[in-house]
C-alpha cells in the first residue's frame, strides 16, 4: 500500500474509532473485519460518544494498560461514565485497595485447587461423545447413554475408574453411524 492510501486508511480508521458505539459494534453479526481495521489503522483512539472513551485495540498495548495501574485507573470502567451510589465492584478499584478484594480469592484460585476442578474422564467421555454427535447432525435418543455415565461419574468421583454403580462394566456410547431403535408402540 502506498503512503497516500496509507494516510488514507488511517484517516478513516481514527474517523471510525472517533464515532465509534461500543453497543452497536457487540450487536454486529461480525464485528471481527471492523475490528481489525481499526487495529491497523488507529489501534489506540479516542471516540466521542457516550461523553468519550478510549479504545485500545492491540493485545500487546492492552496487556501494558492493564498492568500500567499508576497511569491507567480502573476507577470509572463504565461506558457511560456512571456515578454508583455505592461503593464501586473491586474491578472498579485500583491497588493497594484492589489487594483487599483479591487477597482471599489468591489460595482458592491457585493452579493446584483449580487443577482439582478439572473434569473427570466420564464428563470428558460425555463432552467429546455430544460434540461428535452435534457434528454428525444426530438428534434422536441423542442423550440415552449420558446419564447413566454421568451417573456413574457422580459415583466414581468423576475420574472414570472405581465404579459404584449397580453395572460393573460400562457400556460404549453408542455408535454415531445410526441412531438407536426406536420401541414399537
């Protein structure tokens, strides 16, 4: 591209982000082509509506903002500025007092407890077994083998070994190539 429609793009890109509604852009079917040009051409602007924002548009430039908390405040996040007449949430809220909130939750959301909360071999089994069935377009009697698996997992601890329940052997999902039979009435 040439410097004129370089300077060009630019241009319209800065006039987007300039009269840019953050609503009708989230309503978009694909906000994803829009998006991008703004990326390329104007990736930080300021847009005047809803009495102005900024729009940062690159992960990288993002990521700086975000830990950046001595320039960047996170006490009016709101789009249109909005006086709470309560004390704002935490993500409202800049360090040190942002610490304060966070502070508990650090132990309960460390890599080892959320490790824990890892789905067990049956809920996968599960998953994998209704994407595949969702892919292959099968509908009918789709959920006759899921619970009773899922049963099991909720006996067995959902990791898939030590089954409680009354069968002592699992049967296989069934197979996607055709559906069940239906009973006869």
């Amino acid at each position: 591209m040439d410097q004129v429609a370089t300077e060009q793009a630019t241009r319209e890109a800065v006039d987007a982000v300039r009269q840019l509604d953050h609503r009708q852009l989230a309503a978009m079917p694909d906000p994803y082509p829009l998006i991008n040009s703004l990326r390329e051409g104007c990736p930080v602007g300021h847009a005047e509506t809803y009495d102005g924002f900024w729009n940062i548009f690159r992960y990288a430039d993002v990521c700086a903002v975000a830990l950046d908390a001595a320039t960047f405040s996170n006490r009016d996040v709101t789009i249109p500025s909005e006086n709470f007449p309560v004390p704002p949430p935490p993500i409202m809220s800049d360090p040190p007092v942002h610490m304060q909130f966070r502070k508990p939750f650090l132990k309960r959301f460390s890599p080892a407890v959320v490790a824990e909360l890892e789905p067990g071999d049956a809920v996968r089994e599960a998953n994998d077994f209704l994407a595949q069935a969702l892919a292959a377009g099968y509908r009918a009697g789709l959920g006759h083998a899921v619970p009773d698996r899922m049963f099991w997992a909720a006996n067995e601890g959902g990791d898939g070994e030590n089954a409680t329940a009354a069968s002592p052997t699992e049967p296989s999902p069934p197979s996607l190539a055709a559906p069940p039979s239906s009973p006869s009435s």
